[in-house]
C-alpha cells in the first residue's frame, strides 16, 4: 500500500520500508511521529479512503541538506557578495501505512 502525504509544504509518495527526507520536523531520532496530512492512498491500482489512512514514521536522525551557494553580482559596479546555505532536514523510515 502506498500513500501521498504532504509536509512542509511539498508531497511525498510513501510506502512501508521507504526513507525520505523532509523539512525540519520536532523530535529526536528514534521517536515515532504520525504524518496526518494523507491526500492520497491506494494499492496496485485500486485506490483507498485517504481519511482513513494513517501513515507512522521514525525519525533517523536530524541533519542538513547539501550547502546552496547564494553569488550576487551587479555588473560594473564592483558588487559581488558570496553566501550559502543549509537547510535543516529529517531523515525518515516509514514503518506502517494503515
């Protein structure tokens, strides 16, 4: 069974066994969360109530994406400015979709 959930503003396909990495969630690894958000949900081809579905994930470990780098320049006045950036992510397993 798999299931489309949505969490910090962007939607996932998720299935039992599957690791992703969200948008910063609260916890520590090992805690158990629920993701309510369920928009959609079905298995091989016959699609389910999503209301109905609960979909239960551990949290892996709590980290940062890969740097982004942020280069401004402004051609001929002598302006550049140089800068990055981490966003912090949730490592995922998805245990059960139910």
């Amino acid at each position: 069974m798999f299931a489309i959930v949505r969490t910090g503003g962007k939607q996932y396909r998720v299935a039992a066994g599957d690791k992703i990495a969200v948008e910063k969630l609260a916890g520590e690894a090992g805690d158990t969360i629920t993701l309510s958000d369920v928009l959609l949900a079905g298995s091989e081809g016959a699609l389910a109530d999503a209301s109905a579905i609960t979909v239960s994930a551990e949290i892996i470990a709590q980290a940062k994406s890969e740097k982004v780098i942020v280069f401004k320049k402004r051609r001929r006045h002598n302006y550049r400015r140089k800068n990055g950036h981490r966003q912090q992510m949730t490592l995922l397993r998805i245990l059960s979709v139910a």
